[in-house]
C-alpha cells in the first residue's frame, strides 16, 4: 500500500513540474516573439530613418549643383524639377 501510494505521488508530483515546465517555456516563447518583433520594428523604423536621410541629402547635393548652373534657362527648368 505504502509502495502504491509512494508511486501515484511521484506520478501527481511529476506531472505537476511538466505543467509548470510547459506553461514556463509557452511564458518565455512568448517574451521572445515579443522581443524579436520590437528588435524587428525598430531596425524597421531606422532603415525608414536612414532612407529619408539618404534622399534629403540627395536632393540637397541635386540643389548645390543646380545652384552652379550658369545658363539661367537651364536653372529654372530645373528648379521647376526640384521644386516639383
């Protein structure tokens, strides 16, 4: 009896740290995903950033050569491209 007994409270004890393990790594798959999409919007974000950075300087580099332009008929045709 104390033998059977012994058994089915291992058996209640083991199945109660695989409930705990289970709900344990379902806790910490979630906190990954979680991080791993912040980390993910974030380099989103900052290639967002760096995009618009990069086509501002573009246009500033675009308007610095313009402003070279000697001919003014070619400046204003293409400061109507810009400004447009």
């Amino acid at each position: 009896v104390n033998s059977v007994s012994a058994k089915e409270q291992l058996s209640h004890c083991v199945k109660e740290i695989m409930a705990l393990l289970t709900e344990r790594q379902t806790m910490l798959a979630q906190a990954l995903e979680s991080s791993r999409q912040r980390r993910a919007d974030a380099l989103a974000n900052q290639v967002a950033e760096k995009r618009s950075l990069l086509e501002h300087a573009g246009l500033v580099a675009f308007t610095q050569e313009l402003l070279k332009e000697n001919d003014p008929s070619s400046f204003v045709h293409a400061a109507r491209i810009t400004h447009n």
